[in-house]
C-alpha cells in the first residue's frame, strides 16, 4: 500500500530497505522505481544521486 500510494501522489522512486527488496519488487507500481539501501548513509547517497540526476548509478531492487 505505501509504494501505491506514494505513487499515486506522484513519486518516481522510493527508498526501500535492503532486506525488503524481493517483496517490494513482486507488487511495484509502474512508473515507480525502487532503490536499495541497508544504512541511512546509503540513502542520503541515493538522495544525493538522484538530485545530480544520476540515476544510473542509484542500486535498484529486483524481484528475487
């Protein structure tokens, strides 16, 4: 429900812990995209990413 509703209110990605990543990815809604992070470091990493719109380098979630 939250990657629904964060889509739904217009977010392009979402931050999403490490070890939810498999679950996460079974049931993303198009058009959202999410990123892997396991520390708060890695998601201020990912924040910085995607301000410099380096999206390429942003570590994704797969379905597992």
């Amino acid at each position: 429900m939250k990657l629904v509703g964060a889509r739904n209110a217009g977010a392009e990605y979402f931050l999403t812990p490490a070890d939810n990543c498999a679950a996460a990815a079974a049931d993303t809604p198009d058009g959202l995209t999410l990123i892997k992070v396991n520390t708060i470091g890695d998601a201020r990493k990912s924040l910085e990413k995607l301000r410099a719109g380096d999206t390429k380098a942003l570590p994704s979630c797969s379905k597992g």
